[in-house]
DNA sequence: CTTACATCCTGATTGC
DNA sequence: TGCAATCAGGATGTAA
C-alpha cells in the first residue's frame, strides 16, 4: 500500500531514470480506474517533456512542458514501473497494464493497478491550483508544518482515535495505515486513544518519531507488504523493520509481549499493550 | 463541524 | 484439491 515513503522512493528513482525525458506517445489501455482517465488526456500529455518530478502527500506530480501536470496517485495496489526493453521476466505488456508513456529513448513508464483505485490526471497551471485532490491535505509530516503546536491545536477536543488523526490527510498529508501503526508504537501511544485526551508529551513523541519513522522507511525505499514495487520493479525493505504492523500475535521487538490487531476505523491496527499506553 | 460507513476493485487468504 | 466466502484498504460521497 503505497504511502508518502513509497511515492517518495518512486520519485527520487523516477528523478533519476525519466526526468527531462519527452513523452513521445500515451497508451491508455484501460481507462476505467477509480475514476476514469479523461479522454483528452493522452493528448495533453503527448509530446511534452518531462520537467520535474514532485511529491504532494501519496501524489505523484509530473510537471510538463507548456504548464501541464499529471497527477499520479497509486491507490492501493498501483505501481509505476519504468521499462527500458521487454525481457521473459518482465514482458511487454502484463496483466493490468492500464496506461503507458512513451518516453523518447524508447524505454516505457507503465501505470500498473490491479484494484484500479489509482488516479491518472492532468491539469493546467491554473487548474492545478484549484485541483480537488491536493486543496484540502493538510500539511506535509517531513516539513515543518506539523508540529507538536499544530497537532496539539488540531487533537485538542477531539474524540477521534489518534490513528485515525494521523491518517486523515487534511491534518497530516501522506500518512497511512501501516506508517501510523509504526509511529504510535514509537510514541508509546496505543492506537485507540481518542486524540483530544493525550499529554503533551505524548503529542510531542509523536512529532518527534514521525520523520524518524518516515525517513527510515524512504531509506529503505519503503516498506513491500504484499505488491508494492518500486520503478525498478524491487520490493522495499522497510518490512523486515517493521515492529507491529502486520506482526500479530508475534513478539514484540522491544518486550517479547504478542502484537495485538484491533480494528479502529474499520482499519487494521496493530500495537503492544505493554510498551503503548 | 465531526463522525460513521458504504463504495470502488481483484488478488491473496481462509474456511469448509 | 476445489471452490466460495472473506479480507485488505485510500479516497470519496453520503448520512447521521
């Protein structure tokens, strides 16, 4: 499941391998994602070249020549792998390959979804600015937008479960399931507590640990649970430091006490009763 | 304003 | 072994 470390990864190798490339062609194999790819879009995008490659929260912004942007998001099972010939390993095409660019030194970006809840669109310069997608997410956790005065002001009389908090992308933009299950365990904050009854001090771990957790994961190029690839087709690392997500009923790395999975917002989350309070 | 929940989708896992 | 049911979850839209 994609999360700010995992389109992090994936812009700092796309940075590498498709910047200043043009987009010689748009195949657009299957328009039906979560929602559909535009008609036009093929057309807004061919033929311009690749500019620079940003991140807002899990977008993916490709800005293009003549001010167009493309907007990528990878839902839940999307990926965006960069192919520069098709090999037995990697063919051609494979099994829900739903849109490729055609970059000018032959080699392909290819959007791959299985779920299709991923998001391809464009925008020009001004409609960019009003896009609905980025105008409500909060700010982002590795600037200095969120600190402990912010959290603190936005928990303040809320019930809402801290997890819950940390995963709503108009407080806290990139933050997901797996990365605010990492967080709380480092902050020695269980999941369930309503937000609007924690210390200040509590708040102030939270803060502390979310660019430690987040930087360690894009140091590992992200964490591969079931599916997630980089552009290169490699699994993140991030997994095997994982210490609760997916880890119930296994030690905890600090205690020895077994990982418990409690449902919180209809979301699996993970936690050790003993080292969170 | 805040919170709750259904919806989209298919591969992987679980249950019988 | 095989098939059906269940689960997973980011963002969105609607309802309470």
């Amino acid at each position: 499941m994609p999360e700010l470390p995992e389109v992090e990864s994936l812009r700092r190798i796309l940075a590498r391998s498709a910047d200043r490339r043009t987009i010689t062609e748009v195949r657009v194999v299957e328009p039906r994602l979560r929602r559909p790819v535009a008609h036009d879009l093929a057309d807004r995008v061919a033929g311009r070249r690749i500019e620079s490659i940003g991140r807002r929260a899990k977008y993916l912004m490709l800005a293009l020549s003549g001010g167009n942007t493309l907007l990528v998001h990878l839902g839940m099972s999307g990926s965006l792998t960069h192919r520069r010939v098709a090999t037995d390993d990697a063919p051609f095409m494979t099994r829900h390959d739903h849109l490729e660019l055609i970059l000018d030194d032959q080699s392909r970006l290819v959007f791959n979804d299985p779920r299709r809840f991923g998001l391809m669109k464009v925008f020009d310069a001004d409609g960019l600015k009003t896009a609905p997608e980025l105008a409500g997410l909060g700010p982002e956790p590795l600037d200095g937008g969120f600190n402990a005065d912010y959290l603190a002001q936005v928990c303040r009389g809320r019930k809402a479960a801290i997890k819950n908090v940390l995963m709503d992308q108009g407080i806290v933009a990139g933050i997901g399931n797996i990365y605010a299950s990492e967080i709380l365990f480092r902050a020695g904050v269980r999941p369930t507590r309503r937000a609007g009854r924690l210390k200040r001090a509590e708040i102030d771990l939270i803060i502390r640990f979310t660019p430690i957790i987040l930087n360690a994961a894009i140091a590992s190029r992200g964490t591969t649970f079931r599916s997630y690839r980089d552009s290169r087709g490699q699994p993140g690392r991030f997994k095997e430091r994982l210490m609760v997500y997916g880890r119930e009923g296994e030690p905890c790395r600090t205690c020895g006490e077994p990982i418990r999975n409690v449902v919180v917002g209809q979301r699996a989350s993970f936690y050790c009763p003993r080292c969170q309070h």
